[in-house]
C-alpha cells in the first residue's frame, strides 16, 4: 500500500480565505518571501502545506492561570 500525499496549490485568492488576510497582504508576503510559492509559467501557487506550517510556526500557546 503506497501512502502518497496529495499536493495541494491555492490562488492567492484562496490563501487569503483560508488565513483570513486580504489578497494585497498575500501578494505582499509573496513579494517579501515570508511564503514560499511555486510559479508554473505565469502562475503563482502556493502549497496549503506551506501555509499551514505558517500557522503553526505562529501559533502562541495559552498561558494557564
């Protein structure tokens, strides 16, 4: 049994939707290289991956009180 990972590739449109930004901040951590993308010709995509690793790197833990 092969274990393949499906490789999922957003529109910056889609990006923004899934981390709640607009696409103008998207295109302007694209642009600053704080996300990683893959260009297919024209095309700019980035890796559902890459974004969710993003939020892990950026996640802050509760503190208990």
């Amino acid at each position: 049994m092969t274990h393949e990972k499906k490789l999922t590739l957003l529109k910056t449109k889609e990006a923004a939707q899934l981390l709640n930004l607009s696409e103008n901040t998207i295109r302007q951590w694209i642009w600053q290289r704080r996300l990683p993308v893959v260009r297919i010709g024209r095309a700019v995509r980035l890796r559902r991956e890459d974004l969710e690793q993003l939020i892990e790197r950026n996640r802050e833990e509760a503190i208990a009180l």
